[in-house]
C-alpha cells in the first residue's frame, strides 16, 4: 500500500482588518496634525512682520506697532489657529473706527489667508 504525501498551505491575516485601517488612519491624522502645525508656526513670524511693516498709521510712540502679535493657538486635536491682536487697548479702535482706514488685522486676514490655506491644502494633498 503506498500513501501518497499531501501538502496543505494556507495564509491567515491574524490581525482585525479594520484595526489596521484605523491605527493607519490615526498615523497619517497625526502626521498631517504635525505638518500643518509646522505650516502655521512658519506663517506666524511672517504674518507678524508684514502687519508691523504694513500698519497704515503714522506712528507716534511705536509702541501700537511694536504691540502687533500673530501666535499659534492649537484648540484641539487637528485644530489650530493663528491668532492676531493689536496688543494694545486702543488698538480696537485703530481697527474699527473711521471705517478701518487704520486696520491691519482684517487685511493681514485678507492677504495671508489665501496662502495659508493653499499651503494646507497641498499637505492634505
């Protein structure tokens, strides 16, 4: 009697196919969280200086100027936000009153804007 040797292979995927997808999704969330905060910390300074470059009042002590701010804020994961403030409490006014002809804040948003965005826009790409 001769036995004839049989052989038998198979291929188990032992892990949760869904578990997979979501530590890879979570990866890739953390590493655009990362990217686009790094976009934000680079436009901040730069921000910053065009609104003190830009201000479109005449200076008489500098130190309206000298107040403006741009700073990264992260409110939550995957959420962050360049902030720009006057620094100063009449700033508000400088903003708003004569119909903002002394405004930076709403043409620094304006101006930087387009480009911020179209830099996340290409990370997430």
């Amino acid at each position: 009697m001769t036995t004839s040797a049989q052989y038998q292979a198979s291929l188990e995927w032992d892990r949760d196919i869904n578990k997979w997808i979501d530590s890879l999704s979570v990866d890739l969330l953390a590493l655009f969280e990362t990217q686009i905060a790094q976009v934000m910390q680079f436009y901040a300074p730069k921000i910053e200086a065009w609104m003190k470059a830009y201000a479109p009042w005449k200076d008489q002590t500098g130190n309206a100027r000298q107040a403006l701010h741009a700073e990264v804020e992260a409110l939550v994961r995957d959420s962050y936000s360049i902030v720009l403030t006057s620094g100063m409490p009449y700033g508000y006014w400088l903003e708003l009153k004569y119909q903002g002809r002394y405004a930076i804040i709403q043409p620094a948003l304006d101006y930087w804007f387009p480009i911020v965005i179209a830099e996340v826009r290409r990370i997430m790409e």
